[in-house]
C-alpha cells in the first residue's frame, strides 16, 4: 500500500522530468521549459516530498547536496525542506520511556518537562532534571523504524526499475544516495550509536576550552531513549544581538568552526556529518556547542591521504594530477572518458583560482563549470559529499556575518598552527610525502572549501544570481534541459534531534 502511495505521488513529476529530455524519450521531440516552468515544479516537488513524510524529508535534504545529481533551481528548493512534525503526544513519549526504562519518566527524573523542547522527523526532545543535572531525554518517534523501512525498500524499488531501462551515471548517483541514507538513517534510529559518536567526539575534544560536546548519561542509554547533558546555547546563525553587543567575535567565531571541523576531518578522522546550524549552538561563555551525533563519519585513513593529493594537485594546479585524484577517489564512473575528466578538472582549477571575479566573468565560469558538469559522469561517494556540506556550512557562517568572507585566508593560518598534527596523523610512522607541509597545509583547508565544494552544492550556490539571470543549463538529471529557439524563454536555543 505504502508504495502505491509514492508512485502516486511521485509519477507524475517523473513523467513530467522524463518529458524534458531528447535523450529519455521513446518519440518525439523534448518539450520546452522556461526558467518559471521549473520553479513553479520545483515548489510541487517539495511540496509532494513533505506530504509523503519524514523519509523523504530527510532524504531530500541530502539529495540538496548533490549539485551533480540536481539542477541549481532543484537543489535549492530542496535545501528549504525542514521538519515540520507534529509533536509526539506526552501518553506515547511515557510508553516509550516505560518500555526502554522499566519505569514512568515521574520516577526516572526529578522533573521531566511534558511540553517537547523539540519535535523532528525521527525523535522528540524533552528537558528534565536528573540526580541535581539539568538534561536533555531523546525518545525515537513511535512507529519511524517501519515507516523508513518501507519508504526506503520502495525507494530503492523504484530506483532499479529505472536504472534497468535507463543506467546512466545520474541514476546510479541516485542510487548510491538512497542506498548511504538507508544505511545512515538506520543507525541515526539506534540511539546506541548515537551515544557512542558523542563519547568519541568528546573524548577527542577533551582537551579543548572552546567546544562543549554534551556528556552521555551512561546508564540512561537505550536503543530508543537516550539522556544527555543539557547544554544551553544559541544556533550559529542566530548570533546577531551577540555581535551588535560585542560578545561574540565573528571573525573568532568563523575560525574557531574551521578548526574544530580541520581537527575532526584531517586529524581525528571522525566527523559530525550533519553541520546544519541547529545542530551548532554557541553558548554564552562562547564555546562552540555540537548536537546531534546521530550521522557521524569516519573517514579512513587512506581516503584522508587521497584527499590531501587532491589539494597537492590544486596547490599546484595541476590538472592532470587532479584528475588522477577523481578516480583514485571513486568519483569517476567505469568507462568515462579520461578527456572529459582532465577537462572537467582543468575547469574547476581555473574557477579555483580565478582572480577575477566581475559579474561577467562570474557568468562566464558558471556556463562553463555547469556544461563540464552536465557531461561529467561522476559519482561521488558519500563521504566527500559530507566533506562538501561542512564546507558550505563554513561558507555559509562566514558570508552570514561578512559578505566579503574569504575561507583561504582565514584557513591558513589554522592549517599553519595545525600542520604537525595534521601530517602526523596521515603518515604515523613518519613516511611523510617530499613537500613543503608548511606550503601545501597553509592552504589545504581552504582548498577544501574553494575545490571540493565546487564540485559540489556550493559551486551552484556560488553563481546562483548569474545562474538565474542566465538561465544556464541543468547540472544533472532533474536538470533544466537546453534552451530552444528562444520562443518559449529560456530553459533553465537547546537541543534538537539534527533532522
């Protein structure tokens, strides 16, 4: 029944894409589209997706990220996606408790706040008080684990029927994403995991004055249920009265989340994956908060070192070496042609470096990147994928302050200060490659920023007016298609679960 329901939501906008392109169709010519035309679909879209429920909310949230799989018009209507639940009723939260606990939330705390401090798709967020400690209860949202169950077993259903008539790399990426968030999604409902993340996280940052990761109430730990310290704070975005009355520095602000993000990525290799300012508070006496530690990456060590030779090759720009790093990373499909990759990687070297930066030029490089996209046969691995939303994070807490926030220059000197540590743990037994680490790590965080997130999202979201303006061709499947003859236009605070 449940699958039935999807595909008689979700078929007509498929039928809708599929009529856009020459190449999906069985007859006839495609149909012509103007730039209004996908917005207004785009808005239907994200409408559907919210009447179809928390799955495909969550996983629309991460198909946001994919600039290679989405159009710019879709990937950010898709971005504007939020939780928007009902909260779940205080009876069913006090059966959860009583079959996770063996007893009612009355007896299990000192007071337990009935009124949710935070309702998401996946979970609800009490306050209480617990042995003199103010905490924070996490209860699994009743009957989730079948429904994202079943939304992602008809996902993936739906998905290879499509694959079978039509592979191509764009359906293959969208089948790798479904397949990354089934598997995150299931561990994000086993708050074991989560508690776990939190301990590691934690244990790494131990040592550091600026960062609060709240404490795992140990013997509170269930598969459904999950106590932690409270830690009271206010979203990174919303920091504005903070900085009016000078409390909040945010140059200080934007290097001390480059730093704790450098350290967990290059050093630690554990990261929180899920960077949305409401899972990152500030609290009054200005230490960084993280919240939610449900979607947490390691990222082995040799991915970390494949990743470093991509920034050496973008240190010096060197393109060939670039597109060597695509495939040494997976990024590139079986059978793609090794010129439209150098090619590919050749172009982002140049929007990489790019000095000028006028509205025309800026146009000029966004028509040339999104063409090299539409034509790239990419697939990009989950990890990378996270490595790309921190990075816009970053961007994005940065420009929020500063319009003229520049990551590379504020990159360097954190690199600087952490280049030891970084080199250390990517070669521990001393077998450093024969470069400058001083040279290539003064960069390397801000190469993250500038390289991997134009391959990525923020790419798009950097050209989005003169994209607009423009009515540029589509970066991917649900992608706008070429333009026509011209007739028609152009074709173009507290804590919450993290959901």
């Amino acid at each position: 029944m449940r699958l039935l329901v999807i595909l008689y939501r979700l078929l007509p906008l498929a039928v809708a894409f599929r009529r856009d392109f020459r190449r999906w169709l069985i007859a006839g010519s495609p149909a012509r589209r103007t730039a209004a035309d996908h917005e207004r679909r785009a808005a239907r879209l994200v409408a559907t997706l919210a009447r179809l429920g928390p799955t495909f909310v969550k996983m629309a949230q991460l198909f946001a990220g994919r600039a290679d799989l989405l159009a710019p018009v879709y990937a950010r209507a898709l971005s504007t996606l939020t939780d928007q639940v009902p909260m779940v009723p205080v009876a069913e939260v006090e059966r959860i408790l009583l079959a996770e606990y063996g007893a009612p939330p009355d007896d299990l705390f000192e007071r337990f706040d009935r009124v949710p401090l935070a309702a998401a798709s996946l979970g609800q967020v009490h306050r209480a008080r617990l042995d003199g400690e103010e905490v924070v209860v996490k209860v699994l949202r009743p009957g989730v684990e079948a429904l994202v169950e079943a939304d992602v077993r008809a996902s993936l259903w739906i998905v290879g029927i499509v694959e079978r008539w039509w592979p191509n790399p764009h359906v293959i990426g969208t089948r790798v994403v479904i397949e990354e968030f089934a598997r995150r999604v299931t561990e994000e409902m086993d708050f074991r995991r989560e508690a776990a993340h939190a301990v590691a996280i934690g244990a790494n940052f131990a040592d550091t004055a600026g960062v609060w990761i709240p404490r795992v109430v140990t013997p509170m730990v269930r598969q459904r249920a999950l106590v932690l310290e409270y830690c009271p704070g206010r979203r990174v975005d919303r920091l504005d009265e903070w900085v009016r009355d000078g409390r909040i520095r945010p140059e200080r602000l934007v290097r001390d989340v480059m730093e704790l993000y450098a350290k967990m990525m290059l050093v630690h290799g554990l990261f929180h994956a899920d960077p949305h300012p409401g899972n990152m508070h500030v609290s009054a006496d200005r230490r960084i908060i993280l919240l939610d530690f449900g979607m947490v990456v390691r990222v082995p060590l040799e991915l970390r070192r494949q990743l470093v030779a991509a920034i050496f090759a973008a240190i010096r720009r060197d393109s060939d070496a670039l597109a060597d790093s695509f495939h040494a990373l997976g990024l590139v499909a079986t059978g793609a042609d090794p010129a439209v990759i150098r090619r590919l990687a050749a172009t982002l070297l140049g929007v990489a470096w790019e000095r000028n930066t006028t509205r025309e030029r800026v146009e000029l490089l966004a028509d040339e990147v999104l063409t090299e996209l539409f034509d790239w046969p990419i697939v990009l691995p989950s990890n990378l994928v996270y490595f790309a939303r921190t990075a816009a994070l970053i961007e994005g807490l940065g420009t929020h302050y500063d319009a003229h926030f520049n990551a590379l220059a504020f990159a360097s000197p954190i690199a600087l200060s952490l280049r030891g540590r970084i080199m250390a743990s990517l070669y521990p037994d001393g077998d450093q490659p024969t470069v400058d680490p001083a040279r290539v790590l003064g960069a390397a965080l801000g190469a993250v920023a500038r390289i991997l997130r134009r391959t990525a999202q923020d790419l798009v979201v950097t050209v989005r007016d003169a994209v607009a303006q423009a009515a540029l061709p589509s970066a991917g499947a649900l992608g706008v298609p070429p333009a026509g003859d011209g007739t028609n236009g152009p074709n173009v605070s507290g804590h919450i679960t993290g959901e």
